[in-house]
C-alpha cells in the first residue's frame, strides 16, 4: 500500500493507493464511526463496484445511495439540485459524510454537493477511473459545467481522504484507461522526466500495461500534484502549470457539447496544441516537440479535431474561468520538467495551432 500526503495544515489528508485498497474503508474511516453516510454514484459505477464499498462503509454508519446518471453532460447545477434534495429528504445534517464513488465527473459533483450543502459538509473520494485517480479526486477543486465553459461553477473543497483501489481499472474500458494516461504524461512533462519515460515505455495504446508499472505511474502522478496543491491551494499561481493541455482541452470538450471527446483526450490534443506553440515561441525545440507530441500520440487515437469550428473553439476559450481582459493565460512547455506560463498566446495563433493539431490526425 501506498500512501501519499497532501499536506494542507488542518486540511490535510492522505491518498492511499493499493490493489483491493477498497477493504481499508472501516480502517481509514473509523473517524467518520456513527455519522451518516451518502455514497453518490453513477448507475454504471454502482452495479460495478457498489455493492462491495456499501459493504465496508456500512461498518462506519447509515448509509443512503444516491444514484446520478452516468456522462459529462450531466455535470450540471439540475444534478447538483437533485442530489442535494436527496441528501435533505434523507435528513442529513452538518455532521453527514458525502461518499463519492466514480469518475471525475462524480467527484466534482459529489464534493461540488457537499461544499455546499448546509455551507459545507465532508466528502471523502473514491476514484474508479484513472483520469480520476491522478487529477480530479485530488486537490479539492469541485463543481459543475455551464453550458458556455467547462467547470466554471464551483469551489475549492479538500476531500478528507482519497482511497485508489487500482482493481477498479480492471472494469475500465481501454478508451478510458487511454484517457487518465494522458493526464499522468501531463504530469511527467510538467515536473517529472522519469514518469513521463515510464509512459513513453508502455506499449502502445496501453494495450497489456503491466499493473506494477500502472501503479507506479499513478503515484508519481499523484505526487506531482500533491506537491503543487500543497505549494498553491487555491491556484494563485504555481499551481495554474496543471494546466498544461487543459485551455485548449476544456475548449475542445465545450465546443463539442461534452460529447465527442473523453476529458484525457481533449487534454492529450491540448498538449499537442501548447508544444507547438512553445515551439512557435521558441520555447521548445523542434526535437523535444518531436518526443512530446510523440508520446501523447502513442497513447492511441483520438477523435478528430479537423472538422470543428475555429470560431467555436475560440469563444469557448473566451469564456475560459482563467480568463483575464479577454485572454487566457497558457501553459507551454520548455523542456520535459519544466513548464511556464505565457499570456501573450493571440487567436492567430491558436488558429495555427488548431490547424498543426489536425495535421496530426490518423
């Protein structure tokens, strides 16, 4: 077993990772002993994985299911409504505990839920996909899509405790596997060379990853971003190098409707998109860029940018919550560790990069 601190004064709390990490729920929670429990998660999620957690949490307390429909698109302020009359129907009160069991879209809602409800109550995360083992579930940013901009609802709520049961990935689907390994590469070009190697020496498309190496790869990614919350809670700077991929990405996935792409794949094409610009800005090397874009693309196809709307694309990065006198700072890489962030990116040459990105398409 693995265990990670994020060390936020009298918000800290630790990331336990480990295979069958799901029977230490009575152990790790034996603080939370008599309070009421709401465990949110997804129907899909639920019948996959629900039964067992319901098992070790009721050794805690009451428990009350609530269940929200699977998918982005419904990563809205309705769901939020919905879950958190369900928690007042059920009567809970300051001292209950949200439960989210899922992705990052659960997370967000479920913690988003809870740092609201009653002006805040406890959440605990148990991520099951690996995008949301090594972003979402850690570092307490929570909330909800609006339909102009991706999370641009929502608050800074640190979980009590995250707990990565690395045997959920057995369940996931390759797509979705695919989709966190970008966000773990994310990491390594941003302050980690050996994790970004290990992803560059997994077999294409992650197909038969070795499970050590799985979960070496989400730990270091979840040092990484350990390090920078605990450095910069509540993004007043250092902790905005997270970012990198993520302008562009949140931008593809608003322009799309929350459909066409996985969040790791928008991310994975907003990679893309920020090397080229670092090396427009001659930031990058052309070798370095070559070795990057090299390494997201090797983590398997994803669906195509070449037809969508410059102009959509544009506004949604308008709408960007980082945004600033109609600009968005980006993230750009300088070499794999390092990253800074420029604020001098023009639409001309977001519409260079798109059109570099599209050239990469296969």
């Amino acid at each position: 077993m693995i265990e990670i601190p994020v060390d936020l004064g009298e918000r800290s709390y630790p990331i336990v990772i480990g295979e069958d990490a799901t029977r230490l729920i009575p152990e790790r929670l034996a603080a939370f002993s008599g309070r009421p429990i709401a465990l949110v998660a997804d129907r899909k999620v639920h019948k996959l994985h629900g039964a067992r957690v319901e098992r070790a949490l009721k050794s805690t307390g009451r428990v009350t299911r609530i269940l929200v429909p699977p998918g982005e698109r419904y990563k809205t302020r309705a769901t939020v409504d919905r879950l958190q009359d369900e928690l007042l129907r059920a009567g809970f009160g300051r001292d209950g505990v949200v439960v989210a069991l899922g992705g990052g879209v659960v997370g967000d809602m479920a913690g988003y839920a809870a740092a609201t409800y009653m002006r805040g109550i406890d959440w605990i995360g148990l991520p099951t996909t690996l995008l949301s083992m090594v972003d979402s579930s850690i570092g307490g940013k929570v909330g909800v899509n609006h339909p102009k901009a991706k999370n641009l609802i929502g608050a800074f709520h640190q979980p009590r405790a995250v707990i990565i049961d690395v045997a959920h990935l057995e369940t996931l689907p390759e797509r979705e596997l695919r989709s966190g390994a970008y966000e773990i590469l994310k990491c390594g070009i941003i302050g980690d060379p050996p994790l970004f190697d290990l992803l560059r020496a997994a077999p294409p498309e992650l197909i038969g990853w070795d499970r050590a190496a799985m979960v070496k790869a989400v730990a270091g990614a979840c040092r990484i971003k350990a390090d920078v919350v605990r450095r910069d809670e509540k993004e007043g700077g250092l902790r905005r190098v997270l970012n990198l991929g993520h302008t562009l990405g949140h931008a593809l996935e608003s322009a799309t409707g929350y459909r066409r792409f996985t969040h790791g794949e928008a991310v994975g094409w907003g990679m893309v998109g920020a090397a080229w610009l670092a090396q427009r800005k001659a930031l990058l090397g052309s070798d370095v860029y070559e070795t990057m874009v090299g390494a997201v693309d090797r983590l398997g196809p994803r669906p195509k940018v070449s037809d969508l709307s410059v102009d959509k694309i544009l506004a949604a990065l308008r709408h960007d919550k980082k945004a600033k006198q109609g600009r968005v700072p980006f993230v750009l890489p300088t070499r794999v560790g390092e990253v800074v962030v420029r604020p001098d990116v023009d639409p001309p040459e977001i519409r260079l990069a798109l059109k570099a990105m599209a050239q990469r398409e296969r």
